[in-house]
C-alpha cells in the first residue's frame, strides 16, 4: 500500500507545514493535489517531485522554498 492516497492530516506532517500552508501551494504554486467531495489527497511521489521542482527553481531565482 505504498502508492495510496494521503490525506491533508497526514501530507501537512510529512511536510511539516499546516493545512493553509498546503492550500496557498495547491493554489498559488500548483502542488499536485486531488479534490475527492471536499476532502483533498496526495500522491506522496508527486508531492515530492513537486517539492524537488520548486526548491530547484526557487535556488535558480534565489529565493526560499
């Protein structure tokens, strides 16, 4: 069960961030996120691509993740 779904609970601890953090980055930084009802999920492979992309850019322009 490794490549399951996470929820915004448990995304916001493997990240250490809070739940708005998560919802300013699916909004504004396009974080891979799926809306299920009115509960987001995570792909843990994505968010961490995702996560790599935006560090790798924000070093380029010099600003912080």
């Amino acid at each position: 069960m490794e490549d399951r779904w996470l929820s915004m609970d448990e995304i916001c601890e493997y990240l250490g961030v809070s739940d708005d953090t998560i919802h300013r980055w699916i909004k504004a930084k396009q974080m891979p996120a799926t809306k299920i009802g009115r509960c987001w999920k995570f792909k843990k492979a994505l968010v961490d691509e995702w996560a790599k992309g935006a560090k790798s850019e924000a070093n380029q322009r010099g600003a912080a993740f």
